[in-house]
C-alpha cells in the first residue's frame, strides 16, 4: 500500500511517467495533472503529500499555481518541487536561495529526483511570515537586523554576479570583433 501521495503536475505526459516509473514502487501513489488548473484543483481535493510542478504550464501556469499554494496557510506546508528545463524561468520570478521549496532542472536522473523530493521536506517545516507572498513590509524601528543582513548578502551576491556577467560579455565582444577582422 502506497503510503506517500505524490502530485505532478506537468503538460508532459513523459515527464508525469518518468517521476512515476523512478519512484521506489509500492512508496508512493502518484497522481497527475496535465495543467495548472487541473493541478490546484488535485491539489486542493487530494491533498497530495509532495507537490512536483512544472513552471510552464496550460490553462494557468506553475508560477500562478506556486502563487495560490503560497497564499492558502492550509497548503504552503506541503512540500513542493518546481520544475523546468531552465533555472532561469524559475529565478526571474522567485530569487534565489530558495527557501520554502526544491527546485530540479529538467531533464533529470533518479539519483536527482529523490534528492530533490527529500530536500523540500524540511523547508516545509520552517515557519512562515505571516503574509508569505506579500512583500515585506519595510522594518520597524529597530528593524530585524538579520533580515536586513540577509537582503544585504543577496544584494552582494547579485552585484558580483553582474558585475561577472559584463566582464563575460566584454570577452566575447572583443573575440567577435577580432573574429571580424
């Protein structure tokens, strides 16, 4: 008897028996949802124990999906997988690290897979602002220090990134030109 209910919700029939065939057999129930209004309302019904969710989708997309499932407190705790061929798709919506979810590119191994559904167990567990996908108010008087802290590092991190992406580009404007020459 399966003991763990798992939703995936992906407009890839090959990617929905995929999941399927590399999960250990007789752990888990697998149910599906071709798209994103088909995949809330599996969810909102079955009440699945890992949510696997394609960020492009038909119909309603993985990001609005992701947005309505953040929004109910009765369905932020489940634990959840966003997937897509491109990290980029995810990170122009939702910065990075990633906190209350997994993400896995695709395509993906069955060494991958299981890393990544045990991963956002845990972010499952941690305690949620109060309104988790509204943006945060700015601090009070006093403000919270680690917070400010954290916005500061990602900053940080974005700026050397930036600033690694331009001396990239310059490399490969000048290799252009002399290509041209």
């Amino acid at each position: 008897m399966a003991t763990h209910k798992i939703l995936v919700i992906d407009d890839s029939r090959v990617i929905r028996m995929r999941v399927r065939d590399m999960l250990p057999q007789g752990n888990f129930e697998v149910l599906e949802a071709k798209d994103g209004v088909e995949g809330l309302n599996a969810i909102r019904e079955q009440r699945p124990n890992l949510i696997m969710l394609d960020f492009l989708l038909p119909r309603m997309s993985g990001w609005e999906v992701f947005q309505e499932v953040q929004k109910q407190p009765d369905l932020q705790h489940i634990p959840l997988v966003l997937m897509s061929g491109r990290r980029e798709e995810v990170t122009e919506k939702i910065t990075e690290p990633f906190e209350f979810f997994e993400f896995i590119q695709k395509p993906f191994e069955q060494k991958e897979l299981i890393e990544a559904i045990k991963k956002p167990m845990a972010k499952a567990r941690k305690p949620r602002p109060k309104a988790a996908a509204a943006p945060a108010a700015p601090a009070a008087a006093g403000g919270d220090a680690a917070q400010i802290q954290a916005l500061q590092a990602k900053v940080a991190k974005l700026e050397a990134e930036v600033a690694q992406l331009k001396g990239q580009t310059a490399k490969i404007l000048a290799f252009i030109k002399q290509k041209l020459r």
